[in-house]
C-alpha cells in the first residue's frame, strides 16, 4: 500500500482525525491550526494519509524542520513499510507520539540505534477540568511569566533542558534565551509565587480552544518535594477552566511527577514517548 501525499484541501478532514485522538494528538493539532499544510514555517504540517471511504484511518504528520508525528491507529507492517517510503531520503530531528507507535516508526525508518539526546517513553495523562483538584494554599499566587525577572526564567529553563531535555550545556543557554522569547511573545506560561518568592513554572506547550498540553513544569531542586509543582499546575487549570477550557493533557517525566499530576486530578491513559536526536538523521532510500 501507499500513503497519499496531503494538501490544503485535506486540513479539515484531519484536523476532525486528529481531534477524535486529541490526547496523542496535541502537536500536530496545534501546528496544523496554527501554521498549516506546506507552510514556510519550521513547524507547518506535511501529512500523508492511509484513507477509508469516511476519511483518514491513519495520518502520519511530519514538521518541516524534519519532527515526525505519527498517528497511526492499528497500523500494520505494510502500513510502516509505506511511512518508511514516504520518508525516504527525509531528515528527521526526532519523534513523537504515542509511544508503540513512535518505536514502530523508528524501527521502519532504520533510526532505532540512532543517537539520540532525549529517548524516554512517559506516562500520559488526562483530565476533564470538571475534575481539576485545587490544593489549598492562600499564599500562594500565580502570575504571568512576563511578570518575572527574566534572568530567573532563563536560568530555569537552562537548568530544564539540561535535566530534562538533554540539551548539551554549551547549547542549553541560547536554547532558554529562545523558549522564554517564545513563552513570553505568546503568554503561555505562568510563574508560582509563595509569598513574593517565586517557586515554580508552568505553561502549555499546546493549546486548542477547549483542550490544552501541560509542559514546561519546572521546580528548582531546593525547592522540590513541597507541592509547588502541582499548585502550580492546578492554579493555570482553574484560569483555562475559567476560560472555557474543558480538557488538559500531559505527560509525566518522572514518577514524583506523576504522583504530583494525579493529586489534582490526572488519570493516566497510555504512553507517550519523544525522541531527539543527536543531529539530524536521514532516512535511508527503500530497496529498489
């Protein structure tokens, strides 16, 4: 089998394909919304499609600097052989997605032992805000990100790509300088404060009018181990609740995290696994 190359005209149809698997699907759903098929951005949407007579039954979803996203439901070995072909001779800078389906793409693309700087598959998680569990704590506020020392925010986020996303430390500074830009451009992340000191951080790494992606949680070591975290977490909830927001996804990069996620609500739904390679990584051409 093969995989049709999508265009514009496809959006709407996977778009409704994507939404009916929102909590694996938060990226490309945001990026397809936001930048389009075939845009010129580095993160608009290339998709091929396996297609039934109602529309899509799998989507593969690749960004153009080269993040591969598949959402790929019941794929079978001719359906990877196909991805592997439509990639072929593609550069990749890493994979993500639900985490079955990302190791079967990186076994069909040959990249399964290609280095890597992250390789981790994370408990993923759901909740319904009807359900959002708001610890008590009348000391606590939560302000915009834009309303913090921006020096705090970088070191923070430097200390989070090396410890989390395995950024090397020589790149980790010009790394943070560029997210908090983006965080703060986009006003999507919020900072913890007890009293006047700030504790934690917070944001959505993706977000839709009713479901929004938790990322970029973030505690300073000496500070761990006293719920701000999830304070944290719970208080963005309750202003996106208060927003409309009806939905929020995440996933845990440590079992403390995870214990924190489900304290306030979160119910675990499968696995989700990104992968970053060390360098980009070409696909190898199929056999002819």
């Amino acid at each position: 089998m093969t995989l049709r190359r999508a265009t514009s005209g496809d959006a709407a149809a996977i778009d409704r394909f994507l939404l009916g698997r929102v909590e694996s699907s938060m990226f490309p759903l945001a990026n397809l919304r936001e930048h389009g098929i075939d845009g010129p951005a580095p993160r608009s949407m290339r998709f091929w499609l396996n297609e039934g007579p109602a529309g899509p039954r799998q989507v593969f979803g690749l960004t153009r600097e080269g993040m591969a996203m598949p959402q790929m439901p019941g794929a079978a070995a001719a359906d990877w052989r196909a991805v592997a072909a439509a990639l072929a001779g593609r550069r990749l800078i890493g994979v993500l997605g639900e985490a079955g389906q990302v190791r079967a793409c990186l076994a069909a693309t040959g990249l399964t032992g290609a280095p890597t700087l992250l390789d981790h598959d994370e408990p993923a998680f759901t909740l319904d805000l009807g359900d959002l569990r708001i610890p008590a704590r009348p000391d606590a506020r939560l302000d915009p990100a834009a309303q913090a020392d921006r020096a705090l925010l970088v070191g923070w986020r430097r200390a989070y790509h090396t410890e989390v996303l395995g950024t090397p430390a020589a790149d980790a500074e010009a790394r943070a300088e560029q997210d908090i830009a983006g965080f703060l451009a986009r006003g999507t992340h919020r900072i913890l404060r007890i009293g006047a000191q700030p504790v934690a951080m917070t944001g959505f790494n993706a977000t839709l009018p009713d479901t929004v992606q938790i990322g970029a949680v973030f505690t300073p070591p000496e500070l761990r181990g006293r719920g701000y975290a999830r304070l944290a977490v719970a208080l963005h909830l309750q202003e996106a609740r208060r927003a409309g927001v009806t939905r929020a996804v995440l996933f845990a990069a440590s079992d403390a995290a995870a214990k924190a996620y489900r304290a306030i609500g979160f119910a675990r739904w499968g696995s989700f696994a990104l992968v970053l390679f060390d360098g980009a990584q070409q696909v190898a051409p199929c056999p002819a």
